[in-house]
C-alpha cells in the first residue's frame, strides 16, 4: 500500500473524520496488559560521529512520518461498550516528537532513564518521540571513530503501537532526506543450507512443553519498580566458514548458557529453558508495514542440555548445532503471531473491557508457563543511516520491555563490524550489579561459540 493509497490520506479534507483501523491481535493484548509501574516500551539509540543540524532534522523526520502514514496514529476514543480498540489515522503529528534536551551531565544516561519508565501516550500522534543529545562516555568495548564526541538520536516507542524494525524503517527515511544519499537497506545475510542427511534436533526434554520453564533467579533487587539496562559493545562472534550454524544461533545459546550458569550460582535446580525469539519477515524497503510486524517463536533448552560445567570446544559445538535446527524448524512454521490462542482472545465477540479482564486473568495463570527469557536480535543493522554532516551512524542499540515473569530481556544488533548488546531487566529481580555479570556471562559464553583452538572453555567461577 502506498502513501497515496493509505486510509490515513484518503480521510484528509475538511469535515472529513479520520480513518480508522481496528487493532491488530499484538496491539490488543499489549493494551490489555499495560502497567504504569513497568511501561511497555521500546529504546532505540543511535550514535553519529557529528551533531546534525535541529531544523533540518526535525524537517526530515516530520518527512519521514508523511512518507510512513501508518505511524501517525493514536487510539480513537469509544464507549466502554465497544468491541475493538482502533486507531485513528491522522494526516500529521499532534505534537512536536522531535526534542533537544540541553546538553549537561548524565543527559544521555537521564534520556535512557526516560525511555524505560516514560512511554509515549497512546492518545497523540504518533505514540514515539525522539531525543537529539551529545554522546558521553562511550559503554564497554566501545572501538573506533565515534567513541568520543558527536551525538546520539534516541528514539523511544510505545510497545503498544509499534516495534523497533518498523520505526528504525522510519528513522532510515529520515536520513534519506536529511543526508541526500541512498538509504536502501542491504541484502540480508544467506543462512547456509542444511546438509543432506542431517538428522532432526531431538527434543531437549519429552515434557518440555508442559513442564514451567525456569526463571531468572531473583539476584538483589532494587528498591524502586521499572525497569533497568545497561549497554555494551562487543566484537561480532567469528563463524567458521561453511558452518550450518547463523551468528543468531550463538547468541541464543550464549544466552541460555548465561542464564544457566546465573541460576546455578543462585542455588536454583536445573530446570528446562525457553527463549523467545521474535521472527520479523517484513520487506526492509519503504514498503515495509509500520506496526508491530515480528511474530514469536520459542526455543527450547533441555535441563540436561546446559547442566555442564567444562564446556568444551566439541560440546558447544553440538549445542549450537541443535539450536540450529530447532530456530530453523521454528522460523519455517506457519503461525500466527502471539499464538492461536491469542487470536481467540482478540475475536470480537464481547466487549473489549470483559476481553482485557480475561486477558489480564489468563496471563497470570500463565505466568510460570511464560518463557524464561526474550533473546531479540535485530541482525546487521541494513540501512546505512547516512546523516550527511552528521556522518554515518557507528552504533545501534535497541531494548525490548523487561516485566516479570520474564524479568530479563536480550537485545542485539550489529553496526559498522561491531555487535551492540542491550541487557534489560525488572528491578524487582536484578541490580545494575546483576546485569553487569550477566554481561560478563554473555560476552565469556559467546566468545566460548567461536570454537577457538583452547583445550577448554569452563565458565568463569
């Protein structure tokens, strides 16, 4: 659908109300669920080598909005009794989304604060806003040109309405018209062909299904609800040529392995592991749909799978190996996003207000049924993000909302060679201190996937 052709450009004229669009299944549950304590939100943070220009950017992004109508949106008001939440289109933003906090100590670090705990209301148009700021101290492992100095544009999304790839679609239009040069998205990597003969993942565990998975053990929690994160960069994890296994199958199992290893020093019993993984099929180009687009998949670990100690070279490499087959049959099957299950809730049969109370009652029930853990790696970022005086972005993190049962989430991408990781979490179960050995758990386990030539890669004690 072109811009020309959207609901949203129909309804323009005077008198003409806005067009409407009911919500999809994901945004339904989303809005059900939300909780003023944890927000649903996403954080999205860009860093440039240069400071762009304010008039120009604002200019370029409002661009960027009209070229994308499907993210001018905000809920439609209706009485209690109505049978769909929907979202009224409008042909431009409500309010200025585009800021530039006055430079200062810890403003990146208050803006990142702000991301986690202040979502953008669903009631404006559109639900986003985007912070221009000076870069600061760059996180650990940060490398090369950028590292000191120039900006960060962070953008920050009501999870409701939107998710990271759509609106990082969104931003690459903007930087398309701010720098005049092509932002056209790269080709996505080739996964290697599965091998002729290869045997089929066994089942990590014959109840799997139906045995709770584990949870992230309770480290020192903080005192305050919300959410807290910290940044990291890291190098990209070598693949040895040829090999069956995607640098997203070593990141999965670098974070079952971190999480195993967590629970194990926390006394917990082994248990079996599911990860969430988020499946995005969309188009990277300007035909891209803007909303919530990824479907969710879980992969399983067995109990006994992540038990050991002394990971070797040999036993890593089996492990990624089955990890492999179980993301390939996952991302293969047909599916509908949240599940059948959540289709069935959304059906309009009764009003959304009884729909969300039995939403909210099932999703406790579930609660010790949910995954252990949401592993989101947005892969090599595609787009060049080409600013023109402000330079090309050096390095992208994005982070996924991190409420209980969950209590932690993973989140990747890689820029420029260089692979950015987000660890986000619910301060009723972890400290800044948690999620920085958490970090060095991932980064000991995912250097432990690259199969380097050492006689052996037990855990750090």
């Amino acid at each position: 659908m072109t811009a020309l052709e959207h609901p949203a450009r129909r309804a323009d004229g005077p008198g003409r109300p806005p067009a409407r669009v009911p919500f999809p299944v994901v945004d339904e549950v989303s809005r059900h669920c939300l909780q003023e304590q944890e927000p649903e939100t996403v954080h999205i943070e860009v860093h440039l080598p240069g400071v762009p220009d304010p008039a120009r950017l604002r200019t370029a992004f409002h661009e960027a909005l009209r070229r994308h109508p499907r993210i001018l949106m905000r809920e439609a008001h209706r009485p209690w009794y109505r049978r769909r939440y929907e979202w009224e289109l409008t042909a431009e933003a409500d309010t200025e989304v585009v800021s530039f906090p006055p430079a200062g100590r810890d403003a990146l670090k208050r803006a990142r604060e702000r991301a986690l705990a202040e979502a953008p209301p669903l009631t404006a148009s559109p639900p986003i806003r985007l912070e221009v700021l000076p870069a600061e101290e760059p996180p650990k492992g940060a490398a090369g040109a950028g590292a000191d100095g120039g900006s960060v544009l962070l953008l920050t999304i009501n999870h409701t309405a939107l998710d990271g790839p759509a609106c990082l679609r969104v931003l690459a239009t903007a930087a398309e018209i701010y720098g005049g040069e092509d932002n056209s998205p790269a080709a996505p990597p080739v996964r290697p062909a599965e091998s002729a003969g290869s045997a089929a993942a066994p089942p990590p565990d014959a109840a799997a299904g139906w045995t709770p998975p584990a949870r992230v053990s309770k480290g020192t929690p903080e005192p305050s609800p919300g959410n807290g994160m910290l940044v990291a960069e890291l190098p990209v994890p070598h693949r040895p040529k040829g090999s069956a296994f995607t640098v997203n199958d070593q990141l999965m199992v670098a974070t079952a392995l971190m999480i195993a290893h967590w629970n194990r020093e926390h006394g917990a019993r082994p248990r079996p592991l599911r990860i969430t993984m988020p499946v995005d099929d969309r188009p990277r180009d300007a035909t891209m749909p803007i909303g919530n687009g990824t479907r969710l998949v879980e992969v399983p670990f067995g109990a006994a799978e992540l038990a050991g100690r002394d990971w070797t070279p040999d036993a890593i490499r089996g492990l990624l190996c089955r990890t492999s087959e179980r993301t390939r049959a996952l991302k293969a099957m047909a599916r509908p996003q949240l599940g059948h299950g959540a289709a069935l809730l959304t059906a309009p049969v009764l009003p959304v207000t009884f729909r969300a109370a039995l939403t909210r009652g099932l999703r406790r029930a579930a609660a010790p049924w949910t995954s252990t853990t949401l592993l989101s790696n947005i892969g090599r970022i595609p787009y060049a993000l080409d600013f023109g005086d402000a330079g090309r972005a050096h390095a992208v993190w994005f982070s996924a909302p991190a409420r209980l049962p969950r209590g932690l989430t993973v989140t990747t991408a890689s820029t420029a060679g260089r692979l950015h990781l987000a660890l986000r979490w619910s301060k009723t179960l972890l400290s800044h201190g948690d999620g920085a050995h958490l970090r060095d758990l991932f980064e000991h386990y995912l250097h432990a996937t690259e199969h380097t030539e050492a006689d052996g890669n037990g855990g750090p004690e």
